[in-house]
C-alpha cells in the first residue's frame, strides 16, 4: 500500500491507497469522528456523471448497508461529496482471495471448503433478506488474517458492468457470471450459486472451469458447454465434491441447489468427513421429523441434514440491534418444539440431538452421553463384592439424573471418589468372587483416580450445551454452558433475548482441530425464533470456538 496526499472524503481522512480498478479507487481511511480505520472506495466518475447509475448507486448501496453478518463486509456509510460517490466500509486485515489464486499459495483441501462455507454463509443471509450480489467473484472475498472469508460489494458490484455496457469499453472475462447472466435473463439467488459453484471448481482444480482466449468463446461455453469433470482435472478428488460442483454448475436455474443453505449443508458435509474418523462429523438439534436426505434426481429438493451456518455471540449482537430496529422487517419459518433425544452412531462420529423448545423442560441425556460413572467406593476397607453386586453397576451405567438436572451438566457423584472409565473397567476385570471356604480379605483404599483424559468425541457435549443455553433465553445458563462469555456479549445477548421468542438453535461442527487439553472449533448452524412483533425468522450463522477440557468435560472459552 502506498502513503498518498489526498484531501478528506467528508469526515474520512484518506490515509494510504488500497487498491484501483474499474469501479473506482480504495482507501484505507481514518473515521474523524469516531477515530476507526475504515476503508473508503471511491467510485468512477464513469457512474458518478449519469443520473441512472448514480441513482441506483446510492439505492443499493443502502441495501448492502442493511447487511451486518460476520461473512460480510460492514457498510458503514455511503454517499455524495463535492461530486464524488463514496462507500465508508469495515477495513479488513488481509488479502483476496483473487490475489491468493494467483499467486498459487498452497492451501489445504479443508481450508479452501471453509471459504467456499463462509461465501455460502453470508449469501444465505443476503437471498434471505432479497438480496443477490450478482457478481460474487474471488476479488470481491476478502480473506481474513485469521482465515474467515468475507463477501464484499453486495449490490453496487455490478454497476461496473452497467457502465461498461453503455461505454462500450471491454467487460473483461465473465468467467463467474451464470447462463441467465450471459443471456441477459432474470438474475436470482441461482446466479451467485452457479458463481460459487465457478469459484468452488477454480479452488480444486487451479484453472477455471470455463476458459477461453476470448471473450465470445468464454460466453459460449459458460451457456452452451459442460466443464471438463473435475475427476479427470484433480485425479483422487472426492466424489462428493465432484456432484456439489456439478449440481451448482447446472445450466437451468432449476436444477441447481434451491438455496445457498442447501449447498452449504453438503460443502459442511464434505469437510466435517475430511476431519477424520477420530473426529465427530456433525453435532445437530433438528426437528426428529426431518426425512434423511433422498438420493438427487434431476429436480428433486434434497432435505436438509443439517444446516451449514450458525449463532456465534457476534451474530445475537446485530440480530437484537435488527430486531429492536426493524421488528415488522424480521421474516422466515414459526419453529416447533419437539422432543429431545440422543443418539450416538459410532460407525459415523455423527451425534444427533432434537431441539428442545424453550417451553419444553430437558430430557436426560441417553446413557451414552454423559460420562460413565461408578459407583462411589470409601477409603474405608471394605469386604470384597459379591459376584451379584459386581454385574449389577456396569461400568457404563450413567447415574440417574435428578428432577431437576440440565441435560448439559453432568450430575454431581453420590460419594467422595468417582472412578474413571477405564480405571472402571479395569477394577470389575481385577476383583474376583471370593469362594466360600475362603478367608476374609480385607480390601486396600482405593489409589487416587486417574484423571481423565481429554476425549474430542465429547466437545459436541460443550457444543449442544451452548446451543441449549441459547434456547432457554436464560443468561444464567449462558454463562454455565460458555464460562468465558464477556461482558459485550452478554449485553448482546440479553438485548437479544428481550426481542426474540420461542427460539431454536441448529449447530453443526464443521471443522475440528485438537491438540492435547485445547480444542479450536469451526461451527456453522441456523436459529429460529419469534420476534416480538409475531413474525418468524430464520437465520444462517457460522463462529469459531475454542474450548478446554478441565478434568471433567469440554468448557467454552471464547466464540468469536
């Protein structure tokens, strides 16, 4: 970036140039008055000098300034000064993903499907609220230092296009744009998953999927050509990332993923599998009624699974300014309260849990949730079991919850020492009937317990606790099920709760990497609920997580 010498913008002081093209030029900035780092583009005067365009301009740049998600570059002001057209937005610490492309950097199979989740988790928000980019390209995804990718330019993006149209100039290669783009039809949420579908094709196989040296040639085969199968581009790439690509790809709207949610719960899908078998794929809380999904047919709907985005604290922050500001605006499906159950499949790491409505009180876990516990056993010596009361305490045996117990805390033991799993096992092996004829033997105290050691099957335990505590609208069991809630985040929560009822969370563990006592987390989900005003929302929403294991079970230590 390069210091230049450039009179204010308004109340922005520019500091140093970004970036340039055939939208206009970028700024990193500094807010005067609110004393932040922004950066500031400003349009070509191309669009500045026609009524129409500058008309449409500010018109959607408010549109895209309605948008606050954690996959979106914030607009936080836009408009006219001494000629100029200008859009103040979020300054983001990092590059583009266009740029990392080019430079061919290597990254990981899981990484590249993080950043194909999070475009497909911030447009799931934008077609929700009727709004399409239309024109969602890897130079309008900002890549985070810390690896999040974040969509930009939504609605003004494509006014370059407008322009040059009428200007005559060269458009440059379309290689994102979708069929009814070329042809000049209805643009539709399709559109920009036919370009995710593009971008998700140029990630695998390094080139992309409709090439040509010229512009027509490009066009026509975008329209009229299928692309060479990936199978035979990258030799070994998952099957199920082969038919993601080719049903976006589709060149009838119709026969593409209906929503970005539906493509996003297959691409989270795919990563939670390359997470290995050591690792739990999904954790979801879904209505038990929900059908599994079907084998695709030309223009079947696939039922969703699980969804692909999530709650993170900073989402509850810009729902409950969204919902105090715009209650009669807030739209989707009324949430149902069904009954909780646990499952756990081996064969799969998959744990399945039904959400538990907020009226609703919570089910005990399934046995083979909670933690095995055995019976507690005293220092004092004691006369060796008999062979009944051996088999009568299994080692997998979970105490009885009481009345009152949360499904998300562990019932406290019934006496001073508890045993460990394995420990359990090994003192049931070990301790042997005594036969009648022999003498009395007196038992030793009971060494100390080995502490357990951090198991990563149970951090969905850490994870369906938070997604509970969400439910219940209840900070107190907030700050149980995430102990290292911040004072910001409570305060957005409670904002939160105040304008939202009969909630319902659906989280889903998309990427897992532990290391020892450590766990980071990428989590992706929906959430449902009532506004004050009786209107139903649902929302896709994607956070990373860290816990800890503290001798006992997984512990949230920050969302972010």
């Amino acid at each position: 970036m390069a210091a230049v010498t450039r009179s204010p913008i308004g109340k922005y002081r520019i500091l140093e140039l970004v970036g340039e093209g055939a939208m206009g030029v970028v700024y990193r900035a500094e807010d005067t008055v609110l004393s932040r780092v922004v950066a500031v583009k400003i349009m070509s005067e191309s669009i500045a000098r026609q009524d129409e365009l500058r008309d449409r301009f500010l018109r959607e740049a408010q549109l895209g300034g309605s948008l606050t998600h954690p996959n979106i570059v914030t607009v936080y002001d836009f408009g006219e000064t001494d000629g100029h057209l200008f859009i103040a937005m979020e300054f983001v610490e990092g590059t583009d993903l266009e740029t990392v492309l080019q430079r061919r950097e290597p990254l990981k199979l899981q990484t590249k499907l993080e950043i194909v989740i999070d475009v497909l988790t911030a447009l799931a928000y934008a077609h929700k609220r009727g709004i399409v980019h239309r024109d969602v390209k890897p130079a309008n995804i900002r890549i985070t230092t810390d690896g999040h990718a974040k969509l930009m330019d939504f609605g003004v993006a494509h006014l370059t296009a407008s322009t040059i149209t009428r200007t005559g100039a060269q458009m440059g290669t379309p290689s994102y744009m979708a069929p009814e783009q070329v042809t000049g039809g209805r643009v539709s949420p399709a559109s920009d998953i036919f370009a995710v579908g593009t971008m998700l094709y140029e990630l695998l196989a390094g080139s992309k999927p409709f090439g040509g040296p010229t512009l027509h040639s490009v066009m026509y085969k975008i329209v009229s050509e299928e692309p060479t199968p990936l199978a035979e581009m990258v030799p070994g790439v998952p099957p199920g990332l082969e038919r993601i690509v080719r049903r976006a790809l589709e060149k009838e709207e119709s026969d593409r993923y209906q929503s970005a949610l539906e493509m996003a719960a297959d691409v989270t899908a795919e990563r939670a599998a390359l997470s290995g078998g050591g690792f739990p794929g999904t954790l979801s809380l879904r209505v038990p009624s929900v059908a599994a999904k079907p084998t695709r047919g030309r223009s079947a709907r696939r039922a969703l699974p699980w969804i692909g985005g999530v709650l993170g604290a900073a989402a509850a922050a810009a729902i409950a300014w969204g919902l105090s500001s715009r209650a009669a605006a807030a739209r989707a499906s009324a949430p149902t309260a069904p009954t909780a159950s646990a499952v756990v499949a081996d064969s799969t790491h998959t744990v399945t849990r039904a959400v538990v409505g907020p009226s609703a009180p919570s089910a005990p876990s399934a046995p083979s949730a909670p933690p095995p516990v055995v019976a507690a056993r005293t220092a004092r010596p004691a006369p060796p079991p008999a062979p009944s009361s051996a088999s009568a305490a299994p080692p997998d045996a979970a105490p009885a919850p009481t009345p009152n117990a949360r499904a998300d805390v562990p019932a406290p033991p019934p006496a001073p020492t508890v045993v460990a799993p394995g420990v359990a096992q090994a003192v049931a092996a070990t301790v042997a009937p005594v036969a009648a004829s022999s003498a009395p033997v007196t038992a030793a105290p009971p060494a100390s317990p080995a502490r357990p050691a951090a198991d990563p099957a149970r951090i969905p335990d850490a994870i369906a606790a938070y997604a509970r505590a969400i439910e219940s609208r209840d900070l107190a069991a907030l700050r149980e099920a995430y102990p290292g809630l911040t004072a910001p985040q409570e305060r957005s929560f409670a904002q939160f709760f105040d304008a939202a009822r009969s909630m319902k969370v659906s989280l889903a563990i998309a990427g897992l990497d532990v290391t020892g006592a450590m766990a980071d987390a990428r989590v992706a989900g929906t959430y449902e609920f009532m506004t004050s005003g009786g209107k139903a929302e649902r929302q896709p929403v994607s956070f990373r997580a860290s816990l800890r294991y503290d001798g006992t079970r997984w512990r949230l230590l920050s969302v972010r």
